[in-house]
C-alpha cells in the first residue's frame, strides 16, 4: 500500500511528527489557509482502552496564515484552550483520516463535536480538506488494525 514506508501508529507523536510535515508540504493548504488567523485547532480522541490509549488525547495544530508552526501530541487538558475543539471517537477519526467521512458532515452527524465558530470552520472548508489530505499522505498504522 504505501511501498514499504515506516507506518506511524495513530494516535502517536511520530505519526504527528509526520502530519506537520505533510501540512507544510501541502501547497493546498497553504493556499486555502492564507487567512486562518483564528488560533490553534485541537483534534480531541477519547481514552479507548482497548486499543491501549487509557487516556483522552489531543492532536494541538498551531495554525497560522497557511502554515503549521508546531503540531504535538498532547493531554486532552492540554488542549482545552484551543479556539477550535474537534471531538471525536477513535473510529471516526479513522474513516476521515480513509476519506470514508468528511470533517463537515461529520459534525453535522454529530459524530465530531465542535467547540468554536461553526459560520468560521465552514467559511474555511477547503482548509479542512486540505488538513484532511494531508493526514491521509502521513503512513498510517490503526491501533485496531495490529501491525
């Protein structure tokens, strides 16, 4: 599938390592996103203990001007200050990372919920597709899926 690149597990700080580096490298983003000035977006996953992550975790984008000045791995607590909370179960953040679920639709099913600006993130949904399509270029190994 991927011609035998390193698959970073997801949630991992390597998998997020990797993330950064595909939204820098993604002209895409960097062309819809020239005016995001609104703040940092956490995208928030719940503890799934059966997939060995005991505790809620947080991806924190600092997102400015079309560029990711860091990306981290961090508590959920850690990213409650973020203009912008995504939350969503481990399994939905799997089908969007597939492209089997768009971040919109996603939170108008109310499968991700939303802390922010709805009329801002809709205003910028070509940002959110291009942060979708970066991800999907990051080596991906699913925690339920094994190695």
């Amino acid at each position: 599938m991927n011609g035998g690149a390193v698959l970073h597990p997801f949630p991992s700080p390597e998998w997020v390592s990797a993330y950064e580096t595909a939204i820098n490298g993604s002209d895409e983003y960097r062309s819809a996103s020239t005016e995001w000035t609104h703040g940092s977006v956490a995208l928030v996953m719940p503890a799934a203990p059966a997939l060995g992550m005991p505790d809620d975790l947080a991806i924190l984008l600092d997102l400015d001007r079309g560029v990711c000045r860091t990306a981290k791995l961090v508590k959920r607590s850690d990213a409650q200050q973020a203009p912008f909370i995504l939350t969503a179960e481990y399994r939905y953040w799997k089908q969007i990372l597939k492209k089997e679920l768009g971040p919109i639709a996603g939170i108008m099913q109310r499968k991700v919920a939303l802390q922010g600006s709805l009329p801002i993130v809709v205003r910028f949904i070509k940002s959110a597709e291009a942060l979708v399509d970066a991800a999907t270029r990051v080596p991906t190994r699913f925690l339920d899926e094994g190695a």
